[in-house]
C-alpha cells in the first residue's frame, strides 16, 4: 500500500478564484431580475429568494476575498 502525502495549501490563486464567483453571482442576479419582469406568483418570489441567499453568498465572498488578501500580504502563514 503507498502512502499518500497530502497536497500543499496552494492558495495562490484564491483571490482570482473568489473574484470570479462574485462575478458569476452577480450575472446570476442580473438574469433572475430579468425573468422576473415574466414571471408571477411562486416562480416569481421564489426568484426574489434565491437573489436574496446570493447577496449573502456576496456578502460571504467579499470577507473571504479581504482574508485572502491578506493572508497573501502577510505570506500565507498556514
């Protein structure tokens, strides 16, 4: 059986990484506030929802980005 050496925590990238979920998030929202202007009733508030978990998940990301950041200024001490 060989042994398995965990991989290195690569971090370098993070940033970048975040940074494109953020973007991906915010075109999501667009979209969802776009089909809304179609859609009633429960598709419609169920849209508002899910819009409303993504600003959220923004919110999350922003902090996660600023660590990162920082964890990068300060040489990734892990």
């Amino acid at each position: 059986m060989s042994k398995h050496t965990p991989k290195p925590d690569d971090r370098s990238d993070n940033v970048e990484k975040l940074q494109d979920m953020v973007k991906n998030t915010k075109d999501n929202m667009e979209a969802a506030e776009e089909l809304m202007a179609y859609t009633h009733g429960r598709e419609k508030e169920a849209l508002k929802k899910k819009n409303a978990r993504r600003e959220e998940s923004l919110e999350g990301f922003r902090k996660e980005i600023l660590d990162e950041e920082n964890a990068r200024k300060n040489g990734y001490s892990s």
